[in-house]
C-alpha cells in the first residue's frame, strides 16, 4: 500500500537474547498497530431513465502484529508467538435522489482474519528440537444489505437482509522435516481405554 514501516529490533546479540528470554513475562507485545484507509470513492452516474444516482464507496484496513515470548528453564522449553490480525470493513452507498422519491441501497460487507507463528524449542538435549507451527483462526465473513424507498406523499419501505458464513481455521503444513521434527516435540497421545479400569 506504499506504507514504509520502521524497523524494529526484537534483540541485539546472545546475551541480548537470552536477557530478554530469561524477563520474559508472557504478555503479548504490540509490534504494529494501525489503521489503513482502502479506498474512499464518490461518483454520479447518469441512468438511461434521466434521473442521477450518487455513488459512495469506502473501505477500511485494520492491522495488528504482536508478540510473545515464554521461557522455562523446569521444561528447558521455550516458546514464541507472533500473532498477525487483521480486519477489513467496505461499505458502499448508492442513492437516488429525485423531486418525487428517493430511494437507494446500502451495503455493508465486513471480515477479520488471524495467523498465528509458533515457534517451540526444547533445550533438553542436543541437537535442540524445533518446531514450527503456522494456525489460521476461523474467520467471520458479515454481509449487510438495506433498500429503501421513500415518495414525496411519504408512503415508502425498508427491507433489510443480513448474511454470515463462518470459515474454519486450520494449521497450515510446513515443509516435511518440520513435521517430523513436531511429532517428537509433541508426540501423539495413546487413546485411554478404560473398559477394564476402575474408573
């Protein structure tokens, strides 16, 4: 979007690092914040009927990027997360506007979407064991829509729709070594059978 962001340095040398791996406290920190402005469109359009209709459009980009990091030297395991969030809003507006009605249709279409990277390492043995993790959290997709219609001798009506759908979050695959590399960080858990327990 021809935005230049600064740079920002998470750590500067080992001992920088293991400093701040060591006071860590687990609260996310906010990397970058802010608010992006799209599009911001007006326009008349001539209909074939003679009347003119107006055009709005605006649209509206909310990003967050933060940062956490967790350290235990009980597990000998740390953790990293980065967490990129981002929303977007678009609302549109066309209205006709005449001597004897008035009437138009708005719009509104709105989203927000997640992508967390987990980075775990285990310090137990060595070679240490790393694992990455790419998740994608379920993302709400709302759709608002509301047509009005009002005549000079003030009769009129409003019909309003609403639609939400709901896409499912996944964890997106790595390459193969990583995966491998995952299922010794987090071995599977052998299913409990409990048919000849006491409990």
């Amino acid at each position: 979007f021809d935005v230049q962001l600064r740079p920002v340095t998470f750590f500067n040398g080992y001992s920088d690092l293991m400093s701040k791996m060591l006071s860590a406290s687990g609260d996310p920190v906010s990397v970058v914040k802010g608010l992006i402005l799209l599009i911001d469109h007006s326009q008349d359009i001539q209909l074939q009927s003679g009347l003119k209709a107006n055009m709005e459009i605006q649209g509206g980009l909310a990003i967050d990027i933060s940062g956490s990091m967790e350290f235990s030297l009980w597990y000998r395991e740390s953790k990293t997360r980065v967490k990129n969030r981002v929303a977007v809003v678009i609302t549109s507006d066309v209205t006709v506007d005449a001597s004897f009605v008035k009437a138009g249709v708005e719009s509104r279409a709105e989203t927000e979407a997640g992508l967390e990277f987990i980075s775990t390492v285990q310090f137990s043995q060595y070679p240490f064991l790393v694992c990455m993790q790419m998740d994608k959290a379920e993302a709400p997709l709302r759709q608002f829509e509301t047509k009005y219609e009002r005549l000079s001798t003030g009769r009129g009506y409003v019909s309003r729709r609403r639609k939400e759908s709901l896409v499912a979050g996944c964890e997106l695959p790595l390459h193969q070594e990583n995966s491998e590399m995952c299922n010794v960080v987090f071995p599977p858990q052998p299913e409990s059978d409990n048919s000849g327990g006491w409990f």
